[in-house]
C-alpha cells in the first residue's frame, strides 16, 4: 500500500478544503488544481463535507482527495465510502486507531504530544499528523522529538501559515505542512477562484 508521502511526491503543501456543498467543493478543487495541487484534504466539518469530497474525487479522478476530521468508525466508514484515497484524524484514542489500522488507504492519524506519539507509533504508525501545531510546540517540538522518534515523519497543522511554512517544511521529519489558509473561506463565499489558484502556486514555490 502507498504511504501518504508518496501521494504528496515532491508536494510540500497540503490544502485543508473546508466547504459548506458540492459546488464550493468542486469549484475550490478546481482552482487548486489550477495552482499545480494534486492532493488536497477536505475536512469533514459540515452537512455538505461528504457530498463535496465524492463530487471533487468524481471531477478529478487523478486528484488524491482525503478525508479529514475522522473521530470515529462511522465517519471512516463514511469517508471510505465517499471515495477518501487517504484519512487523516485530529486526535486519536485506542479504539480509533484499532480501526484505522484496518484501513486499505494511507492514513495520518493526529497527535499532539509525545505519548499521542508512542501510542500511534505502538498501532504501526509512522505517518502523523501534528495538530493543532501551532499549540503544541510547532517547529521547537518538532525538533525536539526528532532524535526519539527517528522514524517518525509529521504533517504539522493547524497554525501554520505563509509566514512560517518554510520553517516547518525545512524540517528533516516534516514531509508536508497543512493549511486553510490556500482555501480562504472568504475567498470561496466570494468565489474568487483565482485567489486560491495564486496562494497554491505560492506555497508551491515556498
């Protein structure tokens, strides 16, 4: 099975998608795409979240879409169903992870600090999500468990934006760094499709 970093290839950024229906999806996937993004995570987070993630991966069938906020069997089993090509959670406890460590895709389960680590590390996982990063330390924290954790590469989110991207994506057990701020929610109520495609050749370029 592929890992995460292999999806992302040589992409460092990941774009959170947070949309409330299947048209914001498919039109915000599409400036992304624009932009040179293929992959993106749309966060399970409104009524519309599941609709929009099988319409994006219907629209672009290339694009690796992942299913973000899972906290439970149910919601995996919905975002599996919806077309998720990965999962990504906020948090983890041990029933979560017994059932992600069933899971067919990649998976990036979050954490927050070092036993949220060793309990990930002790289902099998070597992919984690860092989150909310900004809270929890960032790129000190990230540093500082590097030499413990050595096999351990992370996807920081939450707080990262333009101004420190560089400095977590220089980080050796960094492969990529998430963000909403690609998707400004103001930027697709307005549909200013074009700001997104720019902020997404932006971060490309960071």
């Amino acid at each position: 099975m592929k890992t995460f970093s292999d999806l992302m290839g040589s992409q460092k950024v990941l774009p959170i998608i947070q949309v409330e229906n299947e048209e914001q999806g498919v039109k915000t996937a599409q400036a992304m795409v624009s932009g040179g993004i293929s992959v993106v995570e749309v966060v399970l987070r409104t009524s519309g979240s599941l609709a929009a993630l099988s319409a994006i991966k219907k629209a672009f069938p290339d694009l690796q879409v992942g299913a973000g906020t899972i906290l439970d069997q149910d919601k995996l089993n919905q975002a599996l169903e919806a077309g998720a090509d990965f999962i990504i959670t906020p948090a983890i406890t041990p029933k979560l992870l017994t059932a992600l460590s069933q899971c067919t895709v990649p998976v990036i389960p979050g954490v927050s600090n070092t036993a949220d680590i060793a309990l990930a590390h002790e289902f099998g996982f070597r992919e984690m999500k860092l989150f909310p990063a900004s809270l929890c330390g960032g790129v000190a924290f990230l540093k500082a468990v590097s030499s413990v954790f050595q096999n351990v590469t992370f996807c920081p989110t939450g707080g990262v934006n333009p101004e420190n991207l560089a400095d977590f994506i220089s980080l050796p057990n960094v492969s990529a760094a998430g963000g909403t701020w690609l998707a400004n929610k103001t930027w697709i109520e307005a549909g200013n499709w074009q700001q997104i495609t720019q902020a997404c050749l932006t971060a490309s370029q960071a």
